[in-house]
C-alpha cells in the first residue's frame, strides 16, 4: 500500500474531557474523563473501517474528534499528510468538505423548518455560494435521486419521512460535496432490522460507484461485518483489537472482541446448545475511574494480577496487520 493512498492516519489520539463529580462542593476540582486514550489507525481510499465496541466506549468522541468537533489534548489526525489539529476553524471547515458525518439519529440530525431540498443544499450554499437557482437545484435532484429519494420529495419536511428517509436525506447531505471519507456514526442504530440492511446496502454501492472511504460505527459486530474491510473494536476509549474483518471474525483474539462475537445471535440453536458462548460480564467501569493496567481486566475471565498492573501495549500479533492489546495473546505467541 503506497503512501498516496492513505486518507487518514491517526496516531495516538487522546480525548479527555474536565467533568465535575455529582454533587461535589463548590471547590472541589473537576475530574479527567478519559474518552479516546492514545487510539492509533489507518485508512487507505477505498477502504471501510468498521468501529465497534459498547455504549460508552469512546466510539463517537473518536468520530468527532478526528472532525475536530470536540477538543482533543494529544496526538495526530493525519488527513491527507496533514495535521488537522494544527488547523484554525476556517482551514478545517474548508477540509470538511472532503470529510463529512453521517449521524445516529436521522430525524434529530436534520432541522425541522428546513425542507429536505434545502438541507441537501445548505453545505453547497455554504462551500459554493456560486452555485445557484437551476444548477443547485439540479444537483440536489441529482443526489436525491442517488441515494433512492424521489426529487418532487425536496418541498417537504424531515418530520414528513420515515427514519430510514432520514438516514437516506443524510447521507445526501454528506455526499452533496463529493467527500473522499463519511464517517457513519451509529447511521442504522435508530432503524428497524429491514431498513438498516436497506441503509447499508445504500452504503456499499455509494462506496463502490465514487471510490468513497467509510468509517463505519456500530456497537454490534454483525451490523459491521457486512460493510467492513477493517474492524477496530474499543473498549473504554482504548483499542483493544484491530485486524481484517476476515481475520477477526475467524480468529478473535482479545478477549473482549471474542465476548462480542459470543454475544451475536447465531441462526443455529443446535451449535449454541454444543457450545454455550461465554458471556460478557458486570457493566462497563466509568471513563472517571478506570481500572488500572489493562482497562478490560475487571470483566476479563483471563485476568492475571500481572494484568492489573501492567497496560498491555497494542501489538501487531501475526507480523500481518493483526493487532491486539492483550498480555494474554502475547504468551500465546510466545507458547507457540
Ligand atoms: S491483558 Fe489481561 S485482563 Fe486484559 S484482556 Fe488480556 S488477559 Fe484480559
């Protein structure tokens, strides 16, 4: 993979926000929220990186933190071989042009007195205020028409469509200014089963016709599996796996994937029976207070003494772009 085909390179980012304990006295000090701790990946053009990992694992302070739409303290966010954190607010809405987010709640993300034609167009407006009246209107209808809305639809309101034409009139909106990555945060959570395959499927054919990079988040593995080249699994703000899908799904190593993929139904009740799967324990510790070492330790039924003292460093396993945050795996390896 050469250079020039790197969009993206996070290296070492840190999150950390100042909150103030409930009910604490007037001067007593606010406490460190560590919600994105030293993440670190790549992403090549083309290429769809799927983010998975609980409510509360840092996935969306990382989206927003790579957009520059909340403060990170440490770290790089490399687009295009250039730092974005270095960038004033006016270079990095000029790069979000190439760089644009699709949000959860589609109904909530769009605003209630503007009708769907003018928030497909309001980022045109904004970027190439000399694209007006028939031009405009053309590529608004163009890209509705893309994403399967029907353009006589652009006179309406958000409230007038269904979640799964929400998501669709977002995802318009983004791609409006032919972005070279979306990041998709959680875009099918708030949709029912049906529309979330329709969603996804919207996805991958936008990949495959503009050469579009995704970042793709989502708290459950099979929703990732199906749109993925790449998945990154988080756990407290930290990664704890990242590997091909094909490799992770066939060789889960960090414990906390593996008790991801034993938490995803299988169509098989005979095979669940023969090999009950290990659950995920106990809920997930608050970012104010995580535990020391390995972050995973207190719901990892590998934990050593060993593991509450030492941070595992997130390694390369396999020399082959396997990479794993477990002092467990490394023994393994050198069992093996
Ligand atoms: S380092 Fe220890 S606690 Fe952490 S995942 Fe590995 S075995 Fe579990």
């Amino acid at each position: 993979m050469n250079e020039q085909q790197r969009l993206l390179a996070v290296e070492n980012l840190q999150v950390t926000f100042d909150i103030m304990p409930r009910n604490a006295w007037p001067w007593t000090r606010p406490q460190p929220l560590k919600a994105v701790n030293n993440v670190s990946f790549t992403l090549n053009e083309g290429e769809t990186l799927g983010i998975v990992g609980e409510s509360g694992c840092g996935k969306s302070t990382l989206a927003r933190a790579i957009m520059g739409m909340v403060p990170s303290q440490a770290g790089k966010v490399m687009w295009l071989g250039e730092d974005l954190r270095g960038l004033n607010l006016k270079q990095l809405r000029k790069r979000r042009q190439r760089l644009q987010m699709v949000f959860q709640d589609p109904l909530a993300s769009l605003s209630p007195r503007m009708t769907v034609g003018d928030i497909i167009a309001e980022p045109l407006r904004t970027h190439y205020p000399d694209i007006k009246g028939a031009e405009l209107r053309e590529k608004v209808d163009a890209i509705m028409d893309r994403v399967g809305l029907h353009p006589h639809q652009k006179n309406r309101y958000p409230h007038e469509f269904s979640g799964g034409q929400c998501q669709r009139v977002g995802i318009a909106r983004a791609l409006i200014l032919e972005p070279k990555l979306i990041i998709c945060d959680e875009p099918v959570s708030a949709l029912d089963v049906s529309v979330q395959a329709q969603v996804i499927n919207l996805l991958k054919s936008l990949q495959r016709d503009m050469g579009l990079s995704l970042i793709f988040i989502a708290h459950d593995l099979s929703v990732v599996k199906h749109i993925s080249d790449r998945v990154m699994v988080l756990y407290l703000g930290n990664v704890a796996e990242n590997a091909t899908r094909a490799e992770l799904f066939a060789n889960p190593r960090h414990p906390y994937t593996q008790a991801l993929m034993a938490a995803v139904p299988i169509p098989d009740p005979e095979r669940d029976r023969a090999n009950p799967p290990a659950e995920l324990e106990g809920d997930l510790p608050s970012p104010m207070n995580s535990p020391s070492g390995c972050v995973f330790r207190t719901r990892c039924p590998l934990a050593t003494d060993y593991c509450s003292k030492e941070i595992p460093v997130l390694e390369d396993k396999t020399g082959a772009g396997h990479w794993v945050a477990c002092h467990y795996v490394e023994r393994e390896e050198k069992l093996n």
